[in-house]
C-alpha cells in the first residue's frame, strides 16, 4: 500500500509564486491561481504515482507549541498574503468532495501532523511519501518513508530516501538531520543556531561527533574560534533542538482515521482515462483567453460539486474543439494529396470520393454528439440555477421565521418591562403612603 502525506500550505504557497506574474482572474475579477494551480498538481499527482491512500495537511490556525515555547518563532515573516488565507477553505472543500482527507491538528504545525502520520503508517505496513519541498522533513525519513520534492519551474521530481538524504548531508542516519539543522539554524523560521556554522561546516561536526550534545562533550578538540561560538549558542542550543525536531506522536490524532480507498480508486481509474485529454485541455486553455475564463469560471462556483463536474465537462469540450481543429488540418492535407492522386487514376478518384463521403458521415455524427454535449451542459447549467433559487427561497422563509421570533421575544419582553415598572411604581406609592401615615402618627 502506498500512502501520500502531502504538505498543503507548502503546496499552496508554490502555487501562489509559480502565478504571481501571471495571475488567473475569472469573470468576476476573482483570483483562481491558486485554486487552479493545487488542483491541477493534485490530480496529476495521482494519475502518476497511483497511490492507494492519500490525505493532505494544512498548518491550524493560530500559533503552536514551538510559539509558547520561543515566542519570536517565525516572528520575522511577512504577513500571510490574502490570497493563501482565502484559498484555504475552497481548497479543503475541494479535498472533501474528492473523498481526499485533510488532517489538521490544533497547537501542531502540518510537519508534526505528516511525521506522526508517517511513522505511524509505516508501522501499519505503508510505503509513504511526505509531498513537500521543505528540507526539515530530511528527519523523518526511514525504511519505508521517503521524501517526494515537487519539481522546480516544471522540472522532475525528487525522491529522497535514507541513502540520498544521507548522501546529501555526509550524515550516517536520516536522524540527525535534526542535529544538522540545531547547528544551522533556521532564518526562515527565526530559529538561532551557532553563529558562523553553515551547511557544510554542520556537515562536518555532525560526521565526525555525531550530535550535539557530544560536539559539546569534546570542545578542547575544536579550534578556539568554534569553542567560542559554541559557548555563545550553549544557552539557547537546546531549545533550537527542540523547535527544528518534527513531532511523530501526537496523541490527539485520530487513530481510527480511515481513507476512502473505493473512492480512490475510481478516481485514479477516471484519471488514467482522461490523462491525455487533460494535458491537451490545459495547453489549449493557455492559449485561448475565452476557453480560460469559462474554466475560471466553474473553479469559483460555491458548490464545489458542481463545480469539479463542471470543469471536468469544460475540459472534455475544450479538448474536444482542439482535437476537431486538428482533424481539419490533417484531412486537408489528406485532401490535397489525393488530388495529385486523382489526376492520375480514375478508378483512385472514385475510391476516394467513396472515402471522402465516409468521412463526412463520421464528421455530421461527431457535430451531432458536440450539440449533444452542449446541450448537456445548458440542462445542468439550469438545474443549477434552480437549485440555487430554491435555496434562496428557503432561506427567505427562514429569515423572515427568525425575524418573526425576534419581534416576538422583544414585545414579551417589552411587556415583561412595564409590568415590572408598574409593579415597582405601585411599591413605591405604597411605601410613600405608609411613611405619611407614620409622620402623621408622628405628628399626633
């Protein structure tokens, strides 16, 4: 079985750069780079790996332990474009209407989600690939637990397990790239390490010591520039430790979370059909300003069911308009050559003629199913539109029910009120009278 972790906010924001210089706006002005971008990657990730199991995980809301434990943890990061925070809820929609679970654990970033997943699932007898470009996940990495690096610019591709990452870093296990990144730092997340340790003098430490704690344990073999640099970073070494080791047992994940392998696999099943049509249908889209603005379209749509049917259906119809040009072309090429072919034979005229009328046959019965297909499309499109007005009937009804209520809870209370104000005017007067009467005894 074969199970891909895939870092959804890692993902998200390679979408956001791959199209920050040429945006996708549909018709309403709306931004669909991203939504466009982490769907289109997800699904051919799944056409081409085939996994038996997949989930995605998004970084919660809000800060973790790591921030309670350093408070300036990634204080130096910009603000979160709008973009990505918009996109995170379409995008778990879309995750839920593909039958693709979203893991998301309060107080736990998504790395801490994917490592526990990871080591849990490799004991459950998993191959796993964790989807993310980001070197911290170099850690986790085991037996039967890879890393699978998205491609840069289009590019392949790469896969890491534990004779790569240890290649790549003159490490002996992928563990101590926890060691590595402590003595390194980490200035994208405003972790301290050693000051004026880099990758490859890391590297070397780690080679020769093993960990940390060791390199500590033998300083007097280290020039006296790095004793001192060691000395200055002693106070907070151990806290970088603990902020760059990924987090593999969190109780509160759910261990009865079960992935939805039937649905997986008529997924993977419809892909596998449709690979080539979708490829065409995206390099068409490129070119075609209107194609691509009907398909911004259907990615926008607030029912995200109808809206994965609805692109699927502008796929086939865009590279079906593609693939007709393309027919056109070649026949007339195939035309032309026959010409030449029929000055010289008669009876080659006559079998072609024969030919060029089956063709055309062929061609009214290809027209005949795109006005199928069309009308198809309008039947949905007013179905939609039906629905829509239903609900909004539904919710006028309810809104006048609610606003019905209110002014019937506010006259109760409204009487409620001058009911205790008339009860409390009585008590008064009745007070006042009682202390005329004493002044009166009084006076008597």
């Amino acid at each position: 079985m074969k199970l891909f972790l895939i870092d959804g906010h890692a993902l998200i924001f390679k979408m956001y750069y791959a199209f920050l210089s040429r945006p996708m706006i549909n018709s309403k002005g709306e931004d669909m780079s991203i939504l466009y971008g982490f769907t289109k990657y997800l699904l051919e990730l799944i056409a081409r790996e085939q996994p038996t199991h997949v989930a995605v995980a998004f970084d919660p809301p809000g800060g973790t332990f790591r921030n309670q434990l350093y408070p300036e943890y990634k204080a130096n990061r910009t603000a979160t474009p709008q973009l990505v925070i918009d996109a995170l809820e379409p995008l778990t929609e879309l995750c839920h209407t593909l039958n693709i679970p979203t893991l998301m654990v309060p107080g736990f970033e998504a790395d801490d989600v994917i490592g526990s997943m990871a080591k849990r699932s490799q004991g459950e007898g998993f191959d796993v690939y964790m989807v993310t470009p980001d070197k911290d996940y170099g850690q986790l990495i085991d037996t039967h637990i890879w890393q699978y690096k998205p491609g840069k610019a289009g590019g392949d591709k790469e896969i890491l397990g534990i004779p790569e990452v240890c290649a790549k870093y003159g490490i002996q296990t992928p563990v101590q790239v926890i060691e590595l990144l402590t003595l390194c730092g980490d200035a994208s997340d405003n972790v301290p390490g050693v000051k004026g340790v880099g990758e490859v003098g890391a590297s070397k430490l780690i080679g020769a010591y093993g960990t940390v704690e060791n390199i500590y344990a033998h300083l007097d073999e280290l020039t006296p520039r790095q004793r001192q640099l060691f000395e200055e970073a002693r106070p907070h070494i151990r806290l970088s430790h603990d902020l760059v080791t990924i987090k593999t047992d969190i109780d509160s994940l759910n261990r009865n979370l079960t992935f939805l392998e039937a649905q997986m696999d008529t997924l993977q099943k419809e892909l596998k059909t449709r690979q080539e049509r979708y490829a065409n249908s995206v390099r068409y889209m490129h070119r075609n300003r209107k194609s691509r603005n009907k398909m911004m379209f259907f990615f926008s749509a607030q029912n995200v069911n109808q809206m994965y049917r609805r692109t699927r259906f502008m796929k086939e119809y865009a590279t079906y308009q593609r693939a007709q040009g393309e027919a056109v072309k070649v026949k007339q090429q195939q035309i032309e050559e026959k010409k030449q072919e029929i000055s010289n034979s008669k009876q080659e005229k006559s079998n072609l003629l024969a030919k060029g009328q089956r063709e055309q046959e062929n061609m009214e019965r290809k027209q005949a199913e795109q006005k199928k297909m069309v009308a198809q499309l309008q039947k949905e499109q007013r179905t939609v539109q039906d629905l829509i007005k239903k609900e909004q009937q539904q919710e006028a009804a309810l809104n006048a029910k609610i606003e019905k209520l209110i002014a019937e809870e506010i006259a109760r209370e409204k009487a409620r009120i001058e009911a205790e104000k008339k009860r409390k005017a009585e008590e008064l007067a009745r007070k006042e009278r009682e202390r005329k009467e004493r002044e009166r005894r009084l006076a008597e």
